[in-house]
C-alpha cells in the first residue's frame, strides 16, 4: 500500500498559518546524505533532480527528522494549539 | 511571591497523568497541561501496557480503563526471509492475573487523564508550552504566547521529543544512539476474525514480537498485538542502523514486515484504519539525564525510561511508576515546603529503589547485544538451516546436530569463536 493512502487514513488538524518545521535550503543544498528522506516515516521530505523538498503537512510529530538531519537544517518545533496529527487509536 | 500552582506536569501521557494523580489526590494543587485535544491523542504506543504501577493510583483500572483484550499468549519470535521460528508462550497465569493489555493511546490517555481532573487536577489541553521560565537558575513556571503561570515545580513529561528540557539546557539533544524508530498501523478486523484466527476468547488477546532477520543490518523488530475490532502492528528500527545502511524508507520497512510469508495471512480481509509513528527510548541508563533540580523533575520518555532487549519491549510501566514517584516527591516537598534540588532528589532515590533505575542499570551493557548484527542475520538464518535439516525429509541421509551446527556455520562464513563469544556475551547481558 503506497504511503501516501497510508497516510490518508490519518486525521490531521492542519495549521495553514504556521509550519512547525522548516529545512534550510542553502544547508539541505549540500547535504551529502539527505538520509532525512530515508528516515521521516511520513514522507515530509523527498528528493526530486537531486533537490530537497519538504512539507510539514503530513508530519505525524515523531521527531525523528529533528535527529537524522545532522547538518543543522531542521528546525523542529511541535504544532501551536492542538494542531497537527490527531489519533484516532494512537 | 506564592506561585500559582503547586505543581504543572506539562504532557498528559502516562508518566504526567500518573504524576498529576498522585499529587492531586494528596491535595497539591495541579496544572496538567498538554498539547492536544482531547489529552493525549497525539501519543502513540506498540500498545502492550503492563499496569501493576496503575494500580497503585488507580487500584479499580481493569474494570474502569478503555483497554482492548488482556493478554493471555505472547509470542517471540525470529522471521527470515521465507520462514518465522517463533516460541508460543501461552498461559494460564496470564489469564488468572490480567496485567498485560492491549490498548490504544488515544482511548486510553484521554481516560487517565479524565482521572487527573477527577482527583483535582486541573488539565487544560490543546496548549503546547512554548518555554520554562527561570529565575535566579530554578525552574518557576511555563510560558505560552507570553502568558506565564507558576508553579513550585515542574514536571517535565513531554514525552520523547523533550523540547522544554532540551532548550533550557537540562538534557542534551538525543542523539542515533538513544532512539529507534517505530512505525506502526491500525488494521481493522472484525472481533469474530480476531477470536478465530489467533484462537482468542472475546476478551483475551495475543501479543507477538519478532526479531526481523530478513532486513539485513537494519537491526530491525516488529510487533504483533490484538485489539478488540483491529490489529496494531509495527516495526522498530534503531537510528543508528537505519543511518547506516539507509537504503530503505522506514515506511517501506513496515509493509515488508506485512508482506512477510507469515504475517500477510494473518492481516488478511483487514484495512488499514491508521497510519502513525513515534520514538522510542533506546539509548538505557547512559541516556538517563539528570532527572531533578531547582524546581524540576523529569520522568517518563523525556528521561530516557524504557527497556528493551530486542524480544521485550517496555516503556509505559516505566511512564507509571516514574511519573508516580515523582508526584510523591513533589508531595513530600510540598510538606517541607522545600521545592529545591536537594529536596526534590527524594525522586532519584525512589527511582534508585525502584525497578526503573535498577532495570537500567542490571542491563546497561544490553546495546551491545541489541546492536549485535549476528542476531538479526546470522543467527535466524542459522537457526533455519538447522530446522530445515532436522525436520525436512529430502531423501538424504541425516546428519548428526553437530554436524549440521558445523556446515550451517561453514554455509553463512561464521567462525565457532565469534558465534562462541556471541553467545557467552548474550547469555552475560540479557
């Protein structure tokens, strides 16, 4: 099952306003590993041409990213006012 | 200057409800605050909760908690790549005693923490704390949008991703070597399927756990557990090995464990009804912070608390015990009215004579077998070979064990003395 129906299965508050994470592009630009792609278990971070992107609208607030970037660009914060993933089971 | 409250637990998971119930109930005036709303359902668990700690604040939780089915079979077990070798451990004692349940967090948490309002905690959800406020080097409070309310103590239970404790300096950054990975899914199954595919009463359930020996170096486990209408199911991988041999998505480590020979049947008919993922404090006694200070204690995930050894995997008895012990302390330095470093390292001493600290340190040495990467190739292959030998006829002449021993180690290239050294250092360190 691909990831992104996985995901669809999950509710989200999404807070259109304010994303809780954000990369540095100039950083991820030189990155000679990119293994947050490998690791975020929500694909928030894919590689396209050999470019970073990243979108916070999937994150399900694991944290992982916040230690597999080793090179400074993550900037992890959790969401504002209960936004974000919201389990239904957990 | 009088603080607004006695005591602010800021996360309402296990370890902050229990520590807000303890305090409440013995009269402290509490703030329980947490991120999400309803309170804790942003928590995510494999799902086994051992409750013998619950039952100190909550001596009524097996007939009052949202759980799903006690556990009554466990099962350990290695995959490989075609086979599982698994050892079914089913027992009376499970059933007579009910300690093991599965649950889901998000029916769960938002319980215990309904208990916490019920014992006079006052529990405010949908806030994320934005920072502790300091003064004069002692922890005094929370702040939120600029708004600061008081507290002779903090308690730190945000869980494995400890922001607060790590931006005022009270616990370094996590590191690959103190955390795995966990991805896990709910699959809905009717109950019916449920009770006659895993041989289950309506109320009695299965929780099984693997070592994955068909993922290479990944180091990678997965688990197996029985919910009332659904199947949670997951893996785990440590940072470490995932950054090492990163080559594969975390979420494709899930749906290969899904695909395996011998779990795909048992998912069958199933849908997937969530998708989600969490930390796991893996790093054991080394990755323990320093636990109190002025104003502050630090339990749960936040303070690294959890057990595993590859088959057993534990974190929420510790999230009891520890958030318990913690609010005992805060009461016994609520009636010093001393809420300093001195007086609130009581907490540290019950943690001391606690199993959570002694677990801790009896397996310190415990990563050198769980980052063995002979356990997770090597050995279920081994094992394979051997059962293959031994109960697959083939028209050829048998073999003695020893000498079966001796060509499977030859067959994967392992020396008698590493897997000798391997063995004796398991047998030490487990």
């Amino acid at each position: 099952m691909d990831i992104k129906e996985r995901l669809g299965k999950t509710k989200y508050d999404i807070d259109k306003s304010y994303a809780h994470i954000t990369v540095d592009d100039r950083i991820c630009e030189k990155c000679p590993h990119h293994f947050c792609v490998m690791a975020c278990p929500a694909q928030c971070y894919t590689l396209q041409d050999g470019k970073l992107n990243f979108q916070y609208e999937d994150c399900v607030e694991c944290g992982t990213c916040s230690i597999a970037c080793d090179q400074g660009s993550v900037k992890w914060n959790f969401p504002k006012a209960g936004k974000g993933v919201i389990y239904k089971y957990g | 200057m009088m603080s607004d409250y006695d005591a602010i637990v800021v996360g309402a998971g296990n370890a902050g409800s229990a520590a807000a119930i303890t305090m409440a109930s013995k009269g402290l005036s509490v703030l329980l605050i947490d991120r999400s709303d309803p309170p804790g359902t942003k928590n995510l668990s494999g799902g086994v909760l051992w409750g013998n700690d619950l039952a100190k604040i909550l001596p009524k939780w097996q007939s009052e908690a949202p759980l799903e089915r006690f556990i009554q079979d466990k099962k350990i077990g290695f995959l490989t790549e075609k086979s599982s070798i698994i050892i079914d451990f089913k027992t009376k004692i499970f059933e007579e005693n009910k300690v093991g349940h599965t649950v889901l967090r998000s029916k769960f948490d938002p319980w215990l923490a309904k208990k916490a309002k019920e014992a006079g905690a006052t529990v405010i959800p949908g806030i994320t704390v934005e920072s502790l406020v300091k003064k004069d080097g002692k922890v005094i409070g929370v702040e939120e949008s600029g708004d600061v309310v008081t507290s002779n103590v903090v308690i730190l239970a945000e869980g494995i991703n400890p922001r607060l404790a790590i931006e005022a300096g009270l616990r370094p950054p996590l590191q690959d070597w103190e955390v795995s990975v966990g991805v896990k899914e709910i699959i809905k199954l009717s109950p019916q399927k449920i009770e006659d595919r895993f041989n289950l009463s309506s109320t009695s359930g299965l929780a099984s756990e693997y070592i994955m020996g068909n993922l290479g170096e990944l180091n990678a486990g997965a688990f197996f557990y029985t919910n009332k209408d659904s199947i949670s199911l997951g893996i785990v991988a440590p940072m470490e090995r995932l950054r090492e041999n990163g080559v594969i998505h975390t979420y494709d480590i899930i749906e290969q464990f899904k695909e395996h020979p011998s779990i795909a049947p048992l998912i069958d008919g199933g849908t997937v009804a969530e998708y989600g993922a969490h930390m796991i404090p893996e790093g054991g006694l080394e990755m323990v912070p320093q636990l109190f200070g002025d104003g502050y204690m630090i339990v749960g995930d936040s303070a690294g608390f959890g057990f595993s050894n590859g088959l057993v995997l534990q974190g929420m008895n510790y999230a009891f015990l520890s958030g318990i012990l913690a609010g005992e302390a805060a009461v016994e330095a609520k009636s010093r009215n001393d809420f300093s470093s001195s007086s609130l390292s009581a907490y540290k001493r019950k943690l001391d004579n606690s199993y959570v600290l002694k677990d801790l340190r009896t397996f310190k040495d415990i990563r050198k077998v769980t980052n063995n990467k002979s356990m997770y190739t090597t050995y279920p292959k081994m094992l394979e070979s051997i059962l293959l030998e031994m109960l697959w006829e083939r028209g050829q002449p048998k073999k003695k064990v020893r000498e079966i021993l001796g060509s499977c180690a030859a067959d994967l290239n392992v020396g008698k003395l590493k897997t000798a050294t391997d063995f004796y250092y398991m047998y030490r360190r487990m």
